[in-house]
C-alpha cells in the first residue's frame, strides 16, 4: 500500500469503492462527496497538467488536449475521480474571524450574466 491508499482507508467508510487515478499521485488533493453522493477521490487539474508536460513531455496545449479526452473524459461509474482548479490567493486573505465550523453558512454563487451597453445617441 502506498500513502494515498493508507490515507483512503482511514478516511473514508467504504475505501473499496473509491477510484483512484494511475500516476497521478502527485495530484492528489484528497476526497470529496456531494450530500449523500458517492465519496470520490479528488485531484488538482493543473497539476495533472504539469505532471502530464514534464513526465510525458507534453506541450501546455497537448497536455490539456490529453487530460480533456482521456482523463476528465474517462467516466468509470459513479466513484469516478473528481478533477478541480485550486484557488490561490495570498496567505490570510478571506479571514472570517466571526464564523465558527460549526455555524457556517453555505451561500450559493449567481452565475455572471453579460451587461449590455446601452448606446447613448448625442442629439445635436
């Protein structure tokens, strides 16, 4: 066993039911379920990314090319691996000192919707 599948053992009720991605270990970020959903191994994208370029000599263009249709692409039930883009932000920031785990609120995000400019006829 290795530390990925000691830490899945540990971790997660039914460890035999988690589907973890060959050589992508470097990747791993841990795992994750939905409410009541199925708990599925979790991997950082971008480090799939730059494993794929400097094991497999991959361009940027070529990696992300091959993770799209083999990796993210390759559905193998409902355990299959989840792939995420980290946010990275400078140490510290979004502090929520008055917020306890326990009193957490979760908020949903409105998607973005496109302003359009209204055009503005000068009158002379």
């Amino acid at each position: 066993m290795n530390l990925i599948s000691d830490y899945v053992e540990e971790t997660v009720f039914e460890p035999d039911n988690v589907v973890l991605a060959d050589g992508l270990d470097d990747a791993f970020v841990g795992v994750g379920n939905a409410f009541g959903g199925t708990t599925c191994a979790v991997y950082d994208k971008d480090k799939v990314i730059e494993i794929l370029m400097t094991r497999d000599g991959m361009t940027h263009d070529e990696a992300w090319e091959f993770f799209d249709f083999n990796i993210a692409g390759a559905y193998v039930g409902e355990a299959t691996p989840i792939f995420v883009r980290l946010m990275h932000r400078p140490t510290g920031q979004f502090k929520d000192t008055q917020t306890s785990s326990s009193s957490a609120v979760l908020t949903q995000t409105k998607p973005k919707t496109k302003r359009r400019k209204h055009a503005v006829k000068n009158k002379a």
